[in-house]
C-alpha cells in the first residue's frame, strides 16, 4: 500500500483535526515551546533552519483527493501540524496556493492552523463557506512573543488576519495552545471574541509554566460561556475544571468525534 501524505493525527494532536497534511517538512518560525523536534528527534536549530518541500507533494495529494471524493469523505482536513504554510521564507509558500487549488478542484474542506499572520490573506479568495481559518494566539506583548516566536507574525498581524477572515465570511478559529501567560490569554480573547467563531483551548507541552491550570481551566471556561462564544477545553486542561463540559452549554465537542470510519483508509465521515 502506498504511503498517502493526508494522514489521520493520533494522541492530542487528534483533537485539532481528523485529518490532516503537513506540506513542508520543517518549519522556520522557531517558536521556542516548539514540540516538533521533540517528536521527530530533531536538534530545534536544525528543525528550524532546514526546511525543505515534500517530494512529489502535489502529485501525491491529488492521488489522495481522489480516492476522498471517491469513498464520500468530506472530512476537514487540516494544514499543518508539524509546519506552518506560511513561513518566513517566500520561496516556500507559493506551494500553499497549489495545495489550495487541489483542495477546491476536489471540493474538500480544509482549515489552516497559522501564525503567518497577514500572509494569509493572499489565499482568502480560495476559502468557500466548509473552510476554516484559524491562528494560535500565545502572548499580546509583542517583545515577549518576537523572542518567543521569533520569525511568526506579530500578535496584532495575526488578529487582523482573524478580522480580515471575518469581514470576508470566512469561519475562523483560535488555538489558545499553548497558554504560556493566563492574563495575555485573556486579553487576546477580548480583542478577538468579535470576530472569531469558535476557540479551542489548551495547556503547554515540554515547556516551563507558571499557570495556575485550575484557576485558569475554570476561569476561562465560565468566561466563555458567559459570552456564548463556542469554545473546546482539550483534554489536557479540562481535568482541572470543577464541572464536567456537559455543563457548559457552549463547549462544543469536536465534530470529528461524532463521525464514522472508513475500512479503507480508517478515516471519518460525516454520518
């Protein structure tokens, strides 16, 4: 059987999408917190200054989008886990666009997870109402994040890029994951609640914290909820909340959990 790049994520990283594709390999926003080295054993200099294109990636994602099409999977497929799709270096994002076309050739859902910021907005015209445009929101002090995440988008580029999405009718979400300062996640939440549909929210992997995740788990929830903005607590975080996410009339589970498999490929469906 022939290696497909679409891919089901396991663990964690299932929360986020049901399936998924990451287009390059390596990625130069060299976010400090960043797990990827972790996971695919990588020195974090070598992860973050060595990306290259996957070989052959779009004649191998049209092969996929087929056989998608052909067994009736219209799952949302998420761009990218281990690689942003808008880095710092141009050369590499031109292939997002292609990526994109397929996607709409084969009328396939997806969502971009990105801290390209404003970069985006090139490919807002490649969105129809089933897409997603998402960003992960960490710090709103803009010194605390450039040295953090050196090369992404400041956190006042990546809130217009939300905006921007907004305005053009195109769905968004916001990853706050992961949460290094509880009150900069809660200013970030203010100036984006607006204009975001939905947010999932998350802990810090590998990484030093001085969260209070009680306090915050709870606190961010009932604040939510006092909204009635959609939001998701991973399962990471919502072991410190007093109730259970039942309760909360808009914690949403995500869809993909509600769906079926296909013997195939062992992906979901919608029912």
């Amino acid at each position: 059987m022939r290696k497909r790049v679409i891919y089901t994520p396991k663990g964690r990283a299932r929360e986020y999408s049901s399936l998924a594709l990451n287009i390059i390999n390596g990625c130069d926003m060299g976010c400090d917190y960043c797990y990827v080295p972790r996971i695919t054993k990588k020195k974090k200099e070598f992860f973050h200054t060595n990306s290259v294109h996957r070989k052959d990636l779009i004649k191998k994602l049209e092969r996929d989008l087929q056989e998608l099409k052909e067994e009736g999977n219209t799952s949302l497929i998420m761009l990218s886990f281990t690689s942003d799709v808008y880095q710092l270096d141009e050369s590499f994002n031109s292939i997002t666009r292609d990526v994109l076309k397929l996607f709409r050739k084969y009328n396939q859902p997806f969502h971009i997870l990105t801290k390209g910021g404003l970069k985006a907005i090139r490919d807002f015209d490649m969105y129809s109402d089933k897409d997603w445009f998402a960003t992960s929101l960490t710090l709103f002090d803009e010194k605390r994040s450039k040295k953090l995440e050196p090369n992404a988008a400041t956190p006042l580029e990546r809130l217009e890029a939300l905006e921007t999405a907004h305005k053009r009718g195109i769905k968004t979400w916001v990853s706050f994951e992961p949460t290094i300062d509880e009150e900069e996640t809660f200013k970030l939440y203010e100036l984006s609640k607006d204009f975001v549909n939905f947010y999932k929210v998350g802990k810090i992997s590998g990484y030093p914290s001085k969260v209070n995740w009680d306090k915050f788990a709870n606190s961010i929830a009932e604040r939510m909820e006092m909204d009635k903005k959609p939001f998701f607590i991973k399962y990471d975080l919502r072991k410190h909340l007093k109730k259970d996410v039942s309760e909360y009339k808009y914690h949403k589970e995500v869809e993909w959990q509600k769906k079926t498999y296909l013997p195939s490929w062992g992906l979901v469906v919608l029912r």
